[in-house]
C-alpha cells in the first residue's frame, strides 16, 4: 500500500523526550519548540511530514505514525 | 501505553526504553539508523546476532530486538568470530565504540579485517571513551582535550576507514549521526557485501567530548558535522587548504574477495575423507 505524506500523523512521547532539541533544530519548518524540557508541537499546520524529525532523535520520542515502515 | 513508531516496536526491546544514554548523545541515532537498515533489507530476525564490546556504545545491543551478546571490553569482534565460524548462516553485526574497536580492540579488528570474514562492523564513534568519563582515545584529534589529556593530546588520530582498508576490509564507508538517510544505505550495503565490512559512524558525545572541548550542546556538535562532512564525490571540486579542516564521508571501498567462511569450509571438505 502507499501511504502519502498526508496520511501521517506527527506524534510525540514525552516520557521519552529528553530534551536535546536536535529535532527542533532541524525542522525545515520550524514545527517544533522544547518546553521545560520536553518536546512540544508548536505549528502542526506547518509540518511537511518529512521525518527528519523521526530520523535524528536519539530517544525516538517524535516520529510519523503511519509512514512507509509500517 | 505508545511504544514508538512500527520500526522501533519491530525491532526494539521496547520495555526497555528510553535508553540509558545522556539527552542527545548521538548512539541513539545511529542505533535506530541499524535497525533501519536492517529491516529495509528484509532480514529474518532469527538470522541476525549483533555483538558488542563494553562501552556507551557497545549498550546497544541490550535494546535491540534480535540476538545479541554483550561482551567484554575490545574483544566484540573475537567473540562475533567464533559466531561467525559456528553459524555462517547468521548475519553477524558487531557495535562498538572508537575505544572498544581500535585501542584495546584494534588487534582484533586488524584481525578480522585481514581474514575478510562476513562481518558487518559498525563503529559509533564519539572521538573519547565516553563511558568511563572523558579518556581520550584513538580517534581523539591531536591537540584536543580529555581527562587523561588535561593539556592537549599528543597522539595523531586513527583514520578508521583508512586502518580497515589497508587492514584488508573489503567494504568501508563513513557516515554520521547527521546524514542520516546515507548512513542507512551505507550500513545496508555493508551488510551486504559477503566480507569484512566497516562502517565508521560518527557520533557526538555532548558530555563529555563536547564539554571537554567546548564544542557546545548538542544541536551545536549535529551542526558541526553538517558543516564539515564533505562527501567522497565531491572532494575533487574542493582545495587541499579547505579539505584540512574537513573530514570525509561516503563510501571510501566495495571489493570482492574470498571470505574466510568459505575458505575454512573448503579446507573441511579437503580434510574430510580423513576422518572416515
Ligand atoms: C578490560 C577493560 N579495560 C577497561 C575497561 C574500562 N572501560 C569501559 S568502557 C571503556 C571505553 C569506552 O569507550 P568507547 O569504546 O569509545 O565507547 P563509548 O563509551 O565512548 O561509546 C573503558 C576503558 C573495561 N571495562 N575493561
Ligand atoms: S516531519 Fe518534518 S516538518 Fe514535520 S515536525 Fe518533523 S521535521 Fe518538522
Ligand atoms: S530530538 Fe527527540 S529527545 Fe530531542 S527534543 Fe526532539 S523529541 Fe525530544
Ligand atoms: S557519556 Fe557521551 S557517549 Fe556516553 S551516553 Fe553520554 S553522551 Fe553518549
């Protein structure tokens, strides 16, 4: 089955979050924000769904639910 | 309770997370990238063994959701030999830190390498042996910092790819915790060449190599590795002076040559009719 970018749905685990900002960095669209230490989603609107989120964080707290692995 | 994306509730020991390691050191990254690679060449799970040493690094293997053997520091590679020569049918993947891999474990290594043996090893490293707090170790730039350096280290560097070339690897490649997508491909491709493969991953170590040498936090060693990987291709465009600050990746060797598997079996099946 193909899954278009737009099926995925951009989730986030606080538990597991650890703060780095790595994916907040590198977002191309400036998505996401730490808050007291754990990652929040700022812009949803914005998201292009492009993983690179998923692909770079250490404590796999933020991925897209939905994407070509599943 | 979510347990993660598919890939890591396929391939993880899910209880098991979050993982020990500090807030964005790269192992985490590098880590996922494997199972990435692994599961995108569709791999039976049963036939998969990874094997480590000791070392933040060499942890990873608790976490990963295949058969896996945590041993004993530098000797990752002596262990995943005996694997290998045992069970050839297995797809044998050693993790290991630059510590593990090339001070105590570089005999090893420089071992495995000359035989060709079907091995897939992937380095995670840090530059400093993290686990133990700050040493500097093989990969530690001259001139930089560790516990055991408080002055600046003396010592020029190993170039991994460059000592598991002429070692006799017969596929070697770099990669970071920054390019993500062209670690994957490389550690597929590592994977699957029939010999000994390495993978020189770097990562980043905020705590302690990046304290000891005010590299910044951790967004700020991701950016220095964005900023400064030039890629194999594209060495040729650029001056030797700007090259000197850089460092290199992509993929630096894909050969063929016979395996070590294969030629022990074929010294058994020479020998056999003596054991009539
Ligand atoms: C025989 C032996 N010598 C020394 C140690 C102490 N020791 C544990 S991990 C380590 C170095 C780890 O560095 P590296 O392999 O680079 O991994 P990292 O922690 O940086 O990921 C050392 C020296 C040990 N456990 N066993
Ligand atoms: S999927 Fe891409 S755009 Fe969306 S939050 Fe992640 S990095 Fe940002
Ligand atoms: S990269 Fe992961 S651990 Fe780091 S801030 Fe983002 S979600 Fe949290
Ligand atoms: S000490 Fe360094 S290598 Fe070890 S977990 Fe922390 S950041 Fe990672």
């Amino acid at each position: 089955m193909v899954i278009s970018n737009t099926d995925k749905e951009l989730k986030i685990i606080e538990k597991w979050c650890k703060g780095c900002g790595i994916c907040v960095e590198f977002c191309p669209k400036d998505v996401l924000e730490v808050l007291d230490e754990t990652i929040f989603i700022r812009d949803l609107e914005n998201c292009i769904k492009c993983g690179f989120c998923e692909l770079r964080c250490p404590d796999y707290a933020i991925y897209l639910e939905g994407d070509s692995n599943e | 309770m979510n347990t993660g994306s598919q890939l890591i509730k396929n391939n993880f020991r899910v209880e098991k997370l979050p993982h020990i390691w500090c807030p964005g050191c790269g192992h985490g990254i590098l880590m996922r990238a494997v199972t990435e690679a692994i599961e995108n060449l569709n791999l039976d799970k049963k036939k998969v063994c990874i094997v480590s040493g000791i070392g933040c690094s060499s942890r990873a293997p608790g976490y990963m959701d295949f058969n896996t053997l945590h041993t004993t520091h530098g000797r990752a590679l002596a262990f995943a030999t005996g694997i290998k020569l045992a069970k050839p049918e297995l797809k044998v993947i050693v993790i290991t830190g630059d510590g593990d891999c090339t001070a105590i474990g570089g005999n090893h290594l420089i071992h495995a390498a000359r035989r060709n043996i079907d091995i897939t090893t992937i380095v995670f490293n840090n530059n400093i042996y993290g686990m133990t707090g700050g040493q500097y170790s093989p990969t530690t730039p001259k001139n930089e910092f560790g516990t055991t350096a408080p002055f600046g280290n003396i010592d020029k560097a190993f170039d991994v790819c460059k000592l598991a070339d002429g070692a006799g690897a017969t596929y070697v490649a770099r990669g970071t915790a920054y390019h993500v997508k062209q670690l994957i491909k490389l550690v597929e491709k590592g994977i699957n060449n029939k010999g000994f493969s390495l993978i020189d991953a770097i990562s980043i170590c905020p705590t302690y190599y990046g304290r000891k040498n005010k590299k910044g936090l951790a967004v700020d060693m991701m950016n220095y590795l964005k900023d400064n990987a030039v890629d194999v291709k594209a060495v040729k465009k650029f001056q030797k002076e700007i090259l000197e600050d850089k460092f290199v990746i992509g993929e630096f060797k894909n050969t063929t040559e016979p395996e070590y598997t294969d030629e022990y079996n074929k010294i058994l099946e020479k020998v056999k009719h003596l054991h009539k």
